[in-house]
C-alpha cells in the first residue's frame, strides 16, 4: 500500500517540496476521514505520496501545513495546501481529469451534498462508541444513537429505490414494490436476491458520496460494532457492493493490523500509528 | 424588503407546483440562511418567487419540502427540492448562467470553502449572544466571537483584498454576510472594533446591488427578534 510508510514526529525534519506531478496527501494509516482522501486519490487514478503524521507526538513544522494539525491535507507541487477532508475529495474530483465522481448534474450533485447532511452525527457516535468499549464503559444508548442514524440511512437507500422504480412500474407492480419495501423495512433476514436495486447512494454506480461513507461503515466491524447493521438490510447490501468495489479492496486495512493499532493507541502509545510496518 | 407576503403556517393548503421559468425558495423575511439563497438570486438575477414560512407554526405539508422542517428550500418546475442554505447557493451557480459567484480554479474554490469552514462557529455564537442580549453573562461569548472573527480578519491581511475571494465579490462573501448585518443592527459591534479590514469588508458590501437591496430595516429586525425569543407566532410577519 502507498501509504505503509513510518510516521513522521516532534524532531522529524519537513519533507521537500512536492515535485511536479505528484500531489502529497499528510495522513494516518487509520483515519477515517483520510481514508476519505486516499480513496478518492486512487480511484481517480492520481500520482501521489502518502506523508504519514505522527498523531500523538506532531512534527513542529506540521503546523505551518494545517493550523490545527489536523489531517488529511493536501500539497500540491505549487506549495497550495488544501484541507478538511471533504473539501480535499471536491478538490481533487475537479482537479484532475478522468472519472467525475460527483455527477455532472447540478441536482444529483446537490443531492449528494444533501445526503451527507444525513450522515453527520455517524462519525462522532462511533468514535464514543469505540472509546466507550476501549475503556470498558457501557454505550447502549451511544449504539441506539447510531442506529437511529443508521435508520435514517436506510429509509434514504429504500426510498431511492422506490423513485429509480415507480417511473417503470404499472400500477399493480407498484403495489407490490410497497408490499416489498414493507418487506424490506421489516426484515433482519437474508436479503431479497435479483431485487433491482440502485445499489449505491449516487445511482448505479459507485460515487463520491459512497466513498465519503465508506471509512466508518470499514470499521464497524473492528470497533466491536457491526451489530448496529442489524436492522437495516438495505445498508448492509450496500456495504457487500462496496466490498466488491476495486478501489475500497485496494485499501481495505487488515483487520488485525487495526485491532494493534487500536490496543496501542488506548494505551497512549505513540508507536501506535506505526504498528504493522515492516521494519 | 424580500418576501413582503404573509407567511404560511400550520392548516395553511400546499401552495401548487412551481410554473415554469421560475424557482421558487421558502424562506423566512428574517432568516439569515434564507437570506444566503436571496442574495445569490438576486445576484445572478434568477426569476424566483418567494414562499415565507411561518417558523413557529409550521405547515404539514412544509416536511415534504424538507425533511428536517428548515428554511430555506429551492424547489424547481420538475418539483426536485434543495436544501441546506449553502448547498442551495451552489446549486443555483452551477445551473443559472451570468456571472459566476464561485471560482472556476479548483483551488480557488475550495479555499473559499476553507474560508467558509473558518466562519462555522460564528452563526450560533451569533445566535446565542442575541438570545442573551438582557444578560450580563455574555462577556465569555463575546470574546469567542472576537476569537472566531480575528480568524477572518487574518484571511483579509493575507490575502490583501477587500473582498474574501479576491478583489470583487464572490459566493463565499455573500454566504457570510447575514451575520455581520445583524451584528450592526444588534449592537455587536464591538466585536469588530479589532478589525479594520473587515469593517473596510462590511462598507464595501454594503455598497453591493444585491446586499443593499436585501438590507433589513433595523426596527423590523429588533421587532421580529423581540416576538421570536417569545414564540410568538405572529413573530414571522412582523412588519407586515
């Protein structure tokens, strides 16, 4: 992977100018929000470096590439730095030629920007739930948060569902998609196969708002809680689709590499951010 | 003034579709993220027509236009509905022709949403300072206020233009600017006693055909303020 390089800390010496055609990218190996980044960085197919930061014991120059310290940023080789995690996916989408990941559609693109409204409160709920869990703590009511939002995820997935049909459907088909969206909203079983789906939050195929989602639905799993997918089959089908994309399995993060990681940073290690690189 | 009509409220029937040629936004006469869309139709000179929501009493129908029940939201002749104020702003830039409010230059663009990010904690410090205006506690708050405009006055004396997108007016000033009108009219003032670019800012915006023509009247502000901190339903058309 790009990114398995070692961190850089208090003491490291700034890294050079980023030369002509190639953009840098200032991460961790574990965050979800430059996780973001690095997906958007490969399935667009761009140049780039991966300068990985040190989290928990920041080189001094970092500052002068992020007020806060914060990551992901971008560096481009006119010294132009771009920042908040977001705002870096747009960037580059515009940026750089080849395959659009927001539509061209003013409205699609609205629409896009308007669903990760709905997302907002999912990254802080399962950082609280991780921490909860790391420090023994109960977080019932943190997971009965986090599926709310799960909820309102999977109303969205569904309801796209029925707008993608109802242009097609006869009136008697129509009642039957109810009756199968009634299905759907009720079941916790196996999913409905050769159901016509648009599988993705953007349409048919993968786009910029999946990969916006994408890192935090990743780490359910080794957070200890991908039971918060319980009720809602029409996310969980989507995130199989994401699993099958190239671009999400290139950068898929080993589980027991994370779970190291995870038990080092709890114990306020600052090798953490290094655990799993060779050497 | 924008929006003189009256506005609907809960029982009121679902206006009809938007004809065509025109976009229409539901808004509020005094809401500062409605405001954002007005200014940016008013600029690129979009035929709009303008549906004022009574925000204490809101009609049913209203949560079909948006889920979450807020001004402002566009709503199209093909019935397709937008909203978050700033998502609402760019929508409007990339489908009406004229001038451009947000840069072509990718750069560009995404530092004005840096800037942007930059400005964030200022509406609800704005906010919470206006519901305090009879208490003496608001000394805390105003200095965070400073704290968070001095961030803005550092964006100005390094990139050395009047305006926050270089030296003519673009998206991101007037996606800011509601919140420096109000602080005028409501006396905040002394929040940008520490900020001689800005204050330069506010009198270059005030000069702008859109700005001025969407400036509220201070006493139907002050009035509304007043009604609205009560839950007055008669708060929205203050004025009228």
């Amino acid at each position: 992977m790009e990114d398995a390089t070692r961190s850089f800390g208090k003491g490291s010496l700034p890294p050079g100018p980023v030369p002509d055609g190639l953009i840098r990218v200032y991460s961790m190996r574990f965050c979800p929000y430059a996780h973001r980044t690095r997906l958007v960085l490969r399935a667009k197919g761009i140049r780039h470096e991966v300068v990985n930061i040190n989290l928990r014991n920041k080189p001094e120059w970092y500052y002068t590439k992020h007020p806060f310290g914060q990551i992901p940023v971008l560096e481009n080789s006119k010294c132009q730095l771009i920042y908040e995690s977001v705002i870096a996916c747009e960037y580059l989408d515009d940026a750089y030629p080849g395959r659009k990941l927001y539509p061209y559609d003013p409205y699609e693109r609205a629409r896009q920007k308007m669903l990760l409204e709905l997302f907002y409160k999912v990254p802080h709920l399962t950082k609280e739930c991780l921490v909860a869990l790391r420090c023994g703590r109960e977080c019932a009511d943190l997971k009965l948060a986090l599926r709310q939002e799960f909820c309102n995820l999977e109303e969205e997935r569904q309801e796209s569902v029925s707008a993608h049909q109802r242009s097609f459907l006869s009136p008697l088909a129509q009642e039957t998609q109810i009756k199968l969206k009634a299905y759907l909203r009720n079941s916790t079983g196996p999913e409905i196969l050769g159901y016509q789906n648009t599988i993705f939050f953007g349409g048919d195929c993968i786009s910029m708002i999946d990969y916006l989602f994408w890192p935090w639905f990743e780490r359910l799993d080794v957070y200890g809680i991908a039971d918060c997918l319980n009720h809602t089959p029409a996310l969980r089908l989507w995130t199989a689709a994401m699993k099958q994309d190239p671009t999400v399995c290139a950068l898929l993060i080993d589980k027991n590499i994370f779970l190291g990681f995870l038990n080092l940073y709890f114990q306020n290690n600052p090798d953490a951010f290094d655990y799993g690189l060779a050497c | 003034m924008s929006g003189s009509a009256r506005s609907l409220a809960k029982g009121s029937a679902p206006p009809g579709p938007v004809p065509e040629g025109l976009i229409r936004v539901y808004s509020m006469r005094f809401c500062p993220y409605a405001q954002r869309t007005l200014l940016v139709l008013t600029a690129k000179g979009i035929r709009h027509e303008i549906i004022n929501i009574n925000l204490k009493s809101k009609p049913e129908w209203f949560f079909k236009k948006n889920p979450f029940g807020l001004v402002p939201v566009l709503e199209n002749s093909q019935g397709q509905l937008i909203y978050e104020s700033a998502i609402t702003c760019e929508y409007l830039d990339d489908v009406y022709p004229g001038k451009k409010l947000l840069p072509d230059d990718p750069y560009e663009k995404a530092r004005q949403k840096m800037v942007f990010e930059l400005f964030s904690k200022v509406p609800s410090l704005v906010t919470s300072l206006l519901r305090k205006q009879n208490e003496e506690d608001c000394s805390g708050q105003k200095e965070e206020l400073r704290k968070e405009i001095s961030k803005l006055e550092e964006v100005l004396t390094n990139k050395k233009t009047t305006f926050f997108g270089g030296n003519s007016l673009s998206m991101i000033d007037y996606l800011i600017w509601p919140w420096f009108e109000r602080m005028e009219i409501l006396e905040l003032n002394d929040c940008v006693d520490h900020t001689p670019k800005l204050q330069l800012w506010m009198a270059a915006m005030r000069k702008d055909p859109a700005v001025s023509a969407l400036l509220m009247e201070p006493k139907a502000l002050r009035g509304f303020l007043n009604l609205y901190l009560q839950n007055s339903p008669e708060a929205c058309d203050y004025g009228l």
